[in-house]
C-alpha cells in the first residue's frame, strides 16, 4: 500500500461557467458553457471559413498560467478548429474519401442547400472529418492576440532523462484528485455516418497536474483514428518543466471491430476509451506506420518538454 500523500494548500474557486484552482505557482481554470449560439457560430464560421461541427462549444476552455514564469497555455475551440485544414486537402492530411462524403460535403457547403453559410463565407472544400493534431496553444504572456511559437516552447525530450517521460506509476495511484473537468471542444455525427469529438480532461493531484486533450473520428466502415496529446507537471521538479507527449494512431474500422468481446454487440464502437484502448494496444506498424492507408502525418508519438524559467 503507498503511503498517504499530503495534500498541498490550495484555493478553488466557482462562477457560473467555470471552476479554478490556485495550487502553488500555478492558477488553473475550466469553462464550461452551452453549445454556441447562432450569431457565434456566425462569426466563428466566418473567421474559419467552413461550416463548423454540429455542436461547437465556442465559448469552453482550458487556461493554466504558470506565475513566475509567466508561461500559458490554453486549449479552446477556436484553437481546435483552427488546425483543421480547410481548402483541397494534400498528402499528408489524411483524407477520407467515402462514397457519400462528396455529397455530404455538398450539403453543407452548397449555397443553396438547407443548412445556409453566412453571406460573408465563400464556400469551399474542407476536412469534412473535422481532424485536429491541436496541442494547445500559448497565449501572450502580455494579454495581446499574438500567441508565442510553439517551437520556441517546446524542445524535444531527452530519452535519457526518466524524467523527461510520463509516469504511468504515479497518475494511477489512487491520490486524492483536487480538481477535475472535462472540457467539450465540438462534436460531430458526420451526417450521421460516423462521429467526430474533440474533449479535453485534466486532473490536479497534490503532486501533479495531467491533461489528455483527445480528438477521436469514427467513420463508419471505412476507419477509426485518434489523437491524443498528454500533459504533464510534477510539482516535485527542482526546476520546473512541463512533458508534452504527443500521439496518433489509426486503423480500420473493421480491424477495430473484430476487437469487440461480443460480435453483434456494435455499442463500444462509440465509447472513445474502449477504441483508444485497442488501437493503443496495437503494434505500432499497424497503428502509426500502416494506419488506415491515409498517410496521414499525425501517425507517430513525440515527447517533448517546455522549460519554466522564472522572469525576476
């Protein structure tokens, strides 16, 4: 049996929409709101330039702010939407192409369909599968709309380092959790031939904080593919870093579906745990070499860590 673990001093807080958590030099917060209403989802699709999911959550986030360091991070669904790519997609996009999606496609971005675009969208082709690698992304530390560069943040891990990995051992011991939240980002049924979410969770223990930020697509007997991107902190760290490990996998649909413990028994093919477990426990050729034959670049894992260097 592990020992008791101290709980550290620490403030929650709560609004109408939204829940922090202040723990040492961290502050930490989860919005939470209802999906976006039509004049939102007018000037988001407008600012994107396609038709959004069905259930756009616009107005939900995840914020943590590093004090001394001034370091951010945010996850929200501009952020998400943003990554998806818009216009003809190319190598690497990891395009599905089934036999109803040119028609689906047209339905939602035809002028003259029933579903109307806002007048100030030109409508054009777009990842109708809404696929997202979105890791985040870091606000300005002055508050302005410019964002720092990812690749100023984020170095690659040292494989050398154990503690430049996440430790399994230590999310899965049963410590008191001092604050939750699932986060919706969007969600789409994908003309009701599949699904398409993006949800962000995070736990804060007394020794750490974990976020798995996971995007999950069904397409109904054509593939399943998920991407996950995992954030760790120990509080513990001398010198405080942040791990980020990112990873996708795919398969086809049928592949994952010969996994299921009973055969006419379709449900778990929507629970996101049960699919992220089989295509995790696959052989990485299958998985994130071979995938689903898309060749799509999010097939891989990357660990990286961001240093927190203090401003004084």
């Amino acid at each position: 049996m592990s020992a008791a673990v101290a709980v550290p001093q620490h403030t929650l807080s709560e609004s109408t929409h939204a829940r922090t958590i202040d723990i040492y030099d961290w502050v930490i917060t989860a919005s939470t709101n209802a999906i976006s209403n039509a004049s939102e989802c007018d000037v988001l699709q407008s600012t994107l330039g396609f038709p959004l999911p069905e259930m756009t959550f616009g107005n939900n986030y995840l914020s943590l702010a590093h004090r001394p360091s001034g370091w951010t991070l945010m996850f929200d669904t501009k952020g998400a939407l943003s990554a998806v790519k818009g216009g003809e997609l190319e190598e690497g996009d990891g395009g599905v192409k089934v036999g109803y999606a040119d028609a689906w496609l047209k339905s939602r971005t035809d002028p003259g369909t029933s579903l109307p675009l806002p007048t100030t969208v030109t409508a054009k082709p777009y990842d109708w599968t809404y696929t997202t690698t979105y890791p985040g992304h870091h606000p300005h530390p002055d508050g302005s709309s410019e964002m720092s560069s990812d690749s100023e943040i984020w170095s690659d891990a040292d494989p050398d380092n154990p503690s430049h990995t996440i430790p399994l051992s230590e999310l899965t011991r049963p410590d008191p959790i001092l604050f939750y939240a699932e986060v919706p980002l969007f969600e789409d049924e994908l003309h009701d031939n599949g699904s398409s979410h993006f949800l962000v969770r995070i736990r804060v223990m007394p020794t750490c904080i974990f976020i798995l930020a996971r995007f999950t697509l069904r397409v109904d007997n054509v593939l399943f593919r998920i991407h996950d991107t995992r954030i760790f902190h120990s509080f513990a760290s001398n010198s405080p870093f942040v791990v980020r490990q990112l990873s996708g996998w795919e398969t086809s649909y049928d592949r994952v579906k010969r996994q299921l413990p009973r055969r006419n028994d379709l449900t778990l093919l929507t629970d996101a745990n049960f699919v992220a477990k089989v295509l995790t426990e696959l052989p990485s050729e299958a998985s994130q070499e071979v995938g689903a034959s898309t060749r799509w670049r999010g097939l891989r894992t990357k660990v990286q860590v961001a240093q927190l260097e203090s401003r004084d």
